[in-house]
C-alpha cells in the first residue's frame, strides 16, 4: 500500500521505516531538507514540498501528518486545495479531541475523510512496533488496516487473557478502532494521563527511599524545623537503582516505565545530566479539561499534572507569598534553601 508522511522527526520517521519494513511504498516530506534525504537513501520517495507529494500519491490518498498540535491546521490549510474527493488524512501527533471533531467535520464537507490515530511508542517503536488508538470512519480504518498493522507490535509472546480465544483481534495486536471522530485521540489523552500519573508515583515512591536515610543527617533544632521525633527509624542508605532492578522482576509494579527507569539509574545514579524541569506537552491538561466537562475525578492525574508546573518553579511566586504571610503574622523568617 501507498501512503504519505508530512513530518520527519522522532516518530514520524521510524514510522516510515517501519511500514517501508513491512512492504509500503512512503512518500515523504518535511520542512527541512535533511531528513526527507536521509529516508530517499532508505527507499522512500522524497517529495520537495507538499503539492510534490499529493503529486506522487496515487488517488484515494491516505497522508499521515505528524506535527507538533499548534501546526497542525495550517499545514491541513495548506494541503487541502491539492487534494481530491476521497483522499484521507490521518493526524498521528498528540491532539486535542475536539479540535479532531471539527476538522472531521469540516473536511468531510470537501468529501474528504480524517483519521485520529493517538500513537504511543517514543523513540522504541521501530523495533517494538506502535500502539494505535484510531478515530474516524470505520470503513475508512477498514481500508488502512495494513498501514496500521505494520506498524502495530502484532501480539507477540505476551501471554492471551484469560477468556480469549480464537483469531486475535486488532487490540491484541495493538490497534483499535475506538470509535468517531477524536475517539482516538481521546483514548490517547487519557493514556498519557495516566502515563503522567505512573511516572509521577515511580519518582515520588523512588525519591522516598532516596531519603531513608534522613535520620543520618544532622538538623537544625530551631522553631523553624519540624523535629524528625526518632532518627533511629531512617538509617537506610538504599540503593535505588538497585532496587529499581529488584522490581523488574516478580513484582506487581513491574513496567516497561520501570525498566527504563532502571536504566536510566543504572547509566546515571545521581541522574546529573537532569535538572528536574519536567514538560507538559498538553495531553495531561486536556485529560483533566474532559475530567471536569464529564464531572469524573481524576485525583492522581490531576496531582501528576500540577507535580510538573511545580517542577518548572511555577509554584515560585506562590511559596514566595506564603513566606511572606509567615512573617507578616508570626515574624517567621526563611531558612536558606537546603537547611533542614
């Protein structure tokens, strides 16, 4: 089968490799020159700009677009006047739900179909193949069902539940029609949601026994300083990494998050190539947007969210005020950072 890629970066290129592995012919483009050339080395067809690459499709198109959101409309804008009846675009990137909504809408009054494929895998998904979450109409994901097969895991060696039989379906091998328009990326959302929540459980629980120790350390004894009442009860100079490592295996919080996070230790115990700023790229605030539309709550995805405002010192001004209202009622005065 025969498809298009607009976007040639982390994902949007092995995604390429991948359905080139399995047999399809990729046209491809990018902004930039240099990766549209390192794929033509690899047997892609380049495309110098996106009227070329509409161009070199043959007719019903299917166009994957993996972009950053806030582009995405532009480059639709863009391409549309060169598309015909028929053609399909499928927005592989992290999007918002209801901006798939209305472009569903909006192309299907140019009798153009779109696709909202929520992607997971990161950087490992040319060797370990992509979860898809699709949105859209069914018999629009009917006919790319190939294209979506290739680049799914398969099932692989993981043990079948309890209870299934028979031919495996598309979500034992990794894709599945979700539903319409932004179900998808619905899916998707609440996936990264929750992804937020895990990592955030894995770093706070870990950063715990990092400090089992505290009892070790000596502490100001002011009215400044909460008393740690016995530090005979944290002696415990843990290894975490290795523990990390003891968790892999047999144990109930076992992950793939965890075994990179166990990597990660094991490259980088005191983890000095980071300084902590974590990324919001938006799916965990659409995931808490829905939460409080649909009136679901969603405690840990909401705290996982907050975690990483305050990691990037948003939380600054707010910790400054309450500083302040310390000394303004009590003449309290700040310990300098890092004293306890």
């Amino acid at each position: 089968m025969q498809t298009g890629m607009i976007g040639l970066g982390r994902m949007g290129a092995n995604m390429v490799r991948r359905m080139m592995n399995a047999g399809h012919e990729c046209v491809v483009y990018n902004r930039s020159r240099g990766p549209v050339d390192e794929m033509v080395a690899e047997g892609a067809v380049g495309a110098d700009d996106l009227a070329d690459l509409v161009g070199k499709l043959e007719a019903p198109r299917s166009i994957w677009l993996m972009l950053p959101a806030a582009i995405v409309d532009r480059v639709i804008d863009d391409l549309v006047p060169h598309l015909s009846p028929g053609d399909t675009l499928i927005d592989g990137g992290n999007t918002w739900y209801k901006d798939d909504i209305d472009r569903h809408d909006r192309l299907a009054e140019q009798q153009l179909h779109y696709l909202d494929v929520g992607t997971s895998g990161g950087v490992w998904g040319l060797e370990r193949g992509y979860c898809l979450m699709i949105g859209g109409e069914a018999d629009i994901v009917q006919r790319l069902d190939p294209l979506f097969a290739a680049l799914a895991p398969g099932h692989g060696d993981i043990e079948r539940t309890a209870g299934r039989s028979g031919d495996y379906a598309s979500a034992e091998n990794g894709y599945l029609h979700c539903g319409p328009a932004g179900a998808g990326h619905f899916v998707k959302m609440v996936h990264n949601g929750i992804e937020y929540g895990i990592m955030a459980a894995y770093a706070e629980g870990f950063n715990l026994l990092k400090h089992a120790n505290v009892g070790k350390q000596s502490h100001d004894k002011d009215a400044e300083t909460a008393p740690l009442r016995d530090p005979r009860d944290f002696q415990y100079d843990i290894d975490v990494g290795a523990v990390a490592e003891l968790w892999r295996r047999g144990s109930v919080v076992s992950s793939w998050l965890l075994d990179l996070t166990a990597s990660a230790l094991n490259k980088d115990p005191a983890l000095t190539n980071f300084s902590g700023a974590v990324s919001d790229s938006g799916e965990g605030r659409w995931t808490n947007i829905a939460a409080i539309e649909a009136g679901v709550p969603v405690h840990v995805l909401s705290a996982a969210l907050y975690d990483r405002f305050n990691s990037r010192n948003e939380a600054d001004f707010a910790n400054q005020l309450l500083s302040a209202m310390r000394y303004e009622f009590g003449g309290h005065h700040e310990k300098p950072a890092g004293k306890k």
